[in-house]
C-alpha cells in the first residue's frame, strides 16, 4: 500500500514543500514552490525522470492553476547531481517554464553572481525576492535560497540532517562562515535541506526505502 508519488505540504497560501516517495527512490528528496505576484520558482526537481512514475510538471503546475491559467515558472536547483534535477525534461517541454542550466557559468550569469562565490544574487517574484547564496563544497555550483518573506533557508546538500558529503573542504569552509555571516543579519525560521537521513536518535539510513521515526 505505498504513498503517492509526491507529499506534498502547504506551508502557507504561497509556498508548498514536496518530498519524492521513498518507495520511487531512496533518496526521497525535498522540492520547494515558492509563488509570488509575478512568478513562481520551484527548487530542484527530484531524483526521478519519468513523468509516470514521478508526475511532478504535473503536480506543481496543478498547484499553480488559478481560473485555468498560470504564472510563470522559473525552475532552479540547489546543485547539479542527478537526484537534485532529474525532472528538469518534464518542464522543458512546457511553455511560460525557464528551466536554469546547473553548470557555474550558468548559475553565475543568470544569477548575476560575478564575484562568485562571495556575491549575493536575487530572484524577484513579485513582492517576494528569494537571495541567492553561492555555498559550493558539495558540488561547485552550489547555491541555497533565501526566501524574504518567510526567512525559509533552502540549504540542498550543503547542510541536512545527515551525511554531509564534501567535495571541496576549503570551499565548504568559506560557504559555512558566508551563511554563518549572512543570517547573523537576518531572521532563520527554518533551514530545509534535500534530504533527511537521520532518525531521532541520530542513526543514519541510507540506500534504504525505510525510514523509521525521521528526525
């Protein structure tokens, strides 16, 4: 009797967290819709392709129907690896979609991110601009997002409860004390990773569709 393929959490009129079914993949990671007056951006596509299996184009769209028609989408990702944008071909093929390549020359133009890494970016979507923060270490095009109007930090790989996998020390280092930096002058609800991979008494499981008693 396995869930749907997407949970999927209104956090509040404007903004819904999805999480990818376990029983579909192993890493079961986190998705996030943000909407504002003008545009919608969603965060990462998951770790599953096919529209069958995984209709995710389809559930965000749905989400963002009103009177039958729809905003703009912009969709972004946290970082490159596969379980972070293995939906991307189901919103290409959509129209009103702009899907941002992951590679760093695309993030640091389309973000307008000169000085990478130390720059700040911004993504206005009508009375709600989301900054985009450059923390590679994982990956090297590693952004997280925050968002001004709930002060939600979306973190992707860099910071999660469980392993945190690093590519570049040094880098990671000057990405934690950015961060450390940029929400000493801001409020922090929530910091929302990709993933979880700890139950509540600290134990990891990984590769595994069990998840008993999430942290």
């Amino acid at each position: 009797n396995p869930p749907p393929p997407l949970q999927v959490h209104r956090y509040n009129a404007n903004t819904f967290i999805l999480r990818e079914n376990l029983c579909a993949t192993y890493e079961a990671p986190f998705i996030y819709l943000l909407i504002g007056k003008t545009k919608a951006l969603l965060i990462d596509t998951g770790a599953v392709a096919d529209a069958k299996t995984m209709p995710l184009a389809e559930t965000v769209i749905s989400l963002l129907a009103n009177g039958g028609s729809r905003m703009p989408l912009m969709v972004v990702h946290t970082h490159g690896h596969l379980d972070h944008r293995s939906g991307d071909d189901q919103f290409r093929v959509l129209p009103d979609v702009e899907v941002v390549p992951t590679d760093l020359e695309s993030v640091k133009t389309r973000f307008s991110l000169d000085d990478w890494p130390n720059s700040i970016g911004q993504i206005d979507l009508g009375d709600r601009v989301i900054d985009v923060i450059p923390t590679p270490g994982h990956y090297r095009s590693h952004v997280a997002y925050y968002d001004r109007q709930t002060a939600l930090l979306f973190s992707g790989d860099f910071i999660l409860p469980g392993r945190l996998l690093i590519e570049d020390t040094n880098a990671d280092l000057a990405s934690a004390q950015r961060v450390v930096a940029f929400a000493e002058q801001r409020p922090i609800t929530y910091v929302l990773g990709g993933h979880i991979e700890l139950d509540e008494s600290g134990k990891t499981f990984f590769g595994t569709p069990h998840h008993p008693n999430e942290r």
